[in-house]
C-alpha cells in the first residue's frame, strides 16, 4: 500500500493529546491544555442561540459576514487606533489556526525562508514545512524568554520571507515588549520581510501591560498580518472562529487559501463575536483582571509545593522549573510521573522547541475554576511536602 503524506506522517500525535490522554487514564486534574472551563459571557452565547434560531444559517460571504467583519474593523480602531477598511482589509476565518494556515499557504512559495520564535505552538512548524517554508530558529531564553540582535542576525538572512510571531506567547507567556518589537521591524525592513501575527491572546495581558501589535509600529502596517481568536476573547475556544486583519495586497493571497480550506464560518457564531466585539471596556479588563487572579492563585501554590514559578506576563499560562525536584529524567518524564503520581497534568516545554531545548521547564493552565486550581495544588502538595 502506498503511504500518506510523509511530512504530515513524519509527526507524532500532539502533546496536548498525549497528555489529555494520560490524564483521562489516571483519573488527573488536567492543567495541560489551555481552555477554560466555564460557559463564557451569557449575552454573547444568547446571541449565538437568537441567530441560530431566526437568523441565516446558509453559507455567508467567504469573507465573513459584514457586521462581524465591521465589528473587526471598529476593534483594531477602537483598541489599537487602526484605520481598518472592513470590506479590504478583514476577513473571517473558522478558527485561529485556520487563518494561521492560510497565511502560510497564502503566502511561502518554496524556498521561502521563515523565522519561527520558540518555544512555539506545535502547529506553526508543520504547517510552515507543508509550505514548502525553510524554518529559521530564534530559541527564547527562560526565565523571561528574552532574545537579542545577535540571534536575529543569525536567523535573518536575503531568503527570509516571512517571520512567525506569537504575541503574547502561548508557551510561555511572554508578552513581547516595544524595545523588542522594534528590533524585530527594524529586521523585517532590513530584509523585506513579512510577519504572520498570531495574536490570539491580545486581551489577556496582566500587571498593567498592553498589548502593542506589531502591525502599529512605524512601517509595520503594510508588512503585518494580524490573527486573532474570539475563541479567546470570549472564552468559547469550541467556537473556532478566528480573523485576519491585513492590508489589501496582503490579505489577496491569503482568503485565496481560505477559500480551499474551510471557505467560511457559521452565521450565528459570526453573529455573536460581532456582538462581543463591541461590549464595554469593562468586559475586556474584566477578563484580564480575572485570568490574573486565577495566575496568582496558582503560582502562589506551586510555589508553595516548591516548584521555581518563571514570570507570566499574559496567556492562559504559568512556567515553572523542575530542577530544585532533583527529578532523574528530562521534562517530559516529569510530565508522565506527574500525571500518574500526583494526578495533575501540565505540558513540557521542550515538546514547543526543535533545537535547543531546555528539559527542565514545565506549563500549567490556571483558566479553570478556582476549586480546580485548588484541588490541584491539594494533589501536589500530598505528592511534594510529604515526601
């Protein structure tokens, strides 16, 4: 029989999968996988359910709908005071991932070099690779994930097409700051260069910060490709739906790979976020002020069993270091005892490198309730403090 595509074959099952996994098996707390577990804004899910019922359930426009793509429009004015033309410049996707594949599709003809920041989500490399992309690796260096010009030097070159940014940064929680995204603009200009943004995370920032897309910079706007999540922003990650704002000459490439893939998105969930898009001020710091209760809660237990906590400037997302443990194997070995002996799942953080790796990090999820948090560091502190 003649196998599947051997790149796609090449990859083994997720992490994220893996871990649920073995969670479901022990009978664990499941602190790996990063969504939510309460039922997300009630006016947005009623709005959801109204449309359902008495709106238009038959294909929309490719594109998207025009009120959630207006909505979309308004949000980068309203948030990051972008002039944004809706019927240009915004397009509707199902899901984040889906919009990060077709920018990658849209836009990597092969040969085309890109610059990937890890640790990164698992998906960005295999997609990149299907491209026909060339990855150049920038490793992030722990405790706060910190970069400098020598190693864009290294990953920059005359090839390089396009840079792949999570911001904030779902493994490990980093939130780019300007210095930062200034030195990678001054690059991209230096070598006419694009960059897909993955921004899914933009309302979820904590301590005061703000979230800077890179598209607001000087000289940025026509290079950028901004991605967000209301999946995120809503806490609905079942939802999947997800958007694109570019400019013209941009975007042109990239609806035509949305247009292969999953051509459009359901109505009434389009309906929804273009609801939720407008709520007050007081939703959008509210979700922030929430989730960095939730972060403080946990970090304070885990340190408290004795885990090193790394800094978490946004995400769903804590980083902590094994190596006080004196554990005798690598991160992911942790990871598999921790499931088994404690009944708590997290993530290794060498599973969101290629090279490079550190085997002494591991992340925890704290966008559940808080009497999960708490059973959690219940469990570890049994496994930890008694022994």
């Amino acid at each position: 029989m003649k196998s599947g595509n051997a790149l796609l074959s090449s990859y083994g099952t997720t992490i994220f999968e893996v871990m649920s996994r073995l969670s479901e098996e022990h009978g664990a707390i499941n602190l790996g996988q990063g969504f939510p577990d309460d039922r997300g804004p009630a006016d947005v899910l009623q709005t959801a359910a109204d449309a359902l019922l008495n709106g238009w359930n038959q294909y929309p426009s490719m594109m998207g709908t025009p009120d959630l793509r207006q909505a979309l429009a308004a949000h980068a004015g309203r948030f990051y005071g972008l002039d944004v033309d809706w019927k240009t410049e915004t397009m509707v996707t199902s899901g984040a991932t889906e919009a990060l594949t077709a920018c990658l599709l849209g836009l990597i003809n092969p040969g085309d070099e890109v610059v990937l920041f890890q640790p990164m989500y698992d998906s960005y490399l295999p997609i990149v690779r299907l491209a026909g992309g060339v990855p150049r690796f920038v490793s992030l260096k722990a405790p706060d994930w910190s970069f400098s010009r020598a190693d864009l030097e290294a990953a920059f070159s005359p090839r390089t097409k396009l840079v792949l940014i999570n911001d904030p940064l779902n493994p490990a929680a980093k939130v780019f700051d300007r210095a930062e995204l200034e030195l990678i603009a001054e690059y991209m200009q230096r070598h006419d260069a694009l960059a897909v943004c993955d921004e899914v995370y933009e309302h979820i920032v904590f301590d005061g910060r703000r979230h800077i897309p890179l598209m607001t910079l000087p000289g940025m706007r026509d290079r950028c490709l901004k991605i967000g999540s209301a999946g995120k922003t809503f806490s609905l990650t079942g939802w999947k739906v997800g958007y694109v704002t570019a400019a013209p000459h941009l975007l042109q490439p990239v609806a035509k790979a949305h247009q292969f893939l999953t051509f459009t998105t359901p109505p009434n969930l389009q309906a929804a976020v273009a609801f939720g898009l407008g709520k007050e001020e007081g939703y959008f710091t509210g979700l922030a002020a929430g989730l960095q209760a939730k972060r403080d809660r946990l970090s304070a237990g885990l340190a408290s069993v004795g885990f090193d906590v790394l800094p978490s400037a946004g995400t769903y997302f804590v980083a902590a270091d094994i190596s006080r443990f004196g554990f005798d194997g690598d991160d992911q070995a942790f990871c598999r005892w921790l499931v088994a002996e404690a009944k708590v799942a997290a993530i290794p953080v060498s599973a969101f490198f290629v090279e490079n790796a550190p085997t002494n990090v591991v992340r925890f999820c704290f966008s559940k309730r808080d009497e999960v948090l708490d059973e959690a560091i219940d469990r570890l502190r049994k496994r930890f403090v008694s022994e």
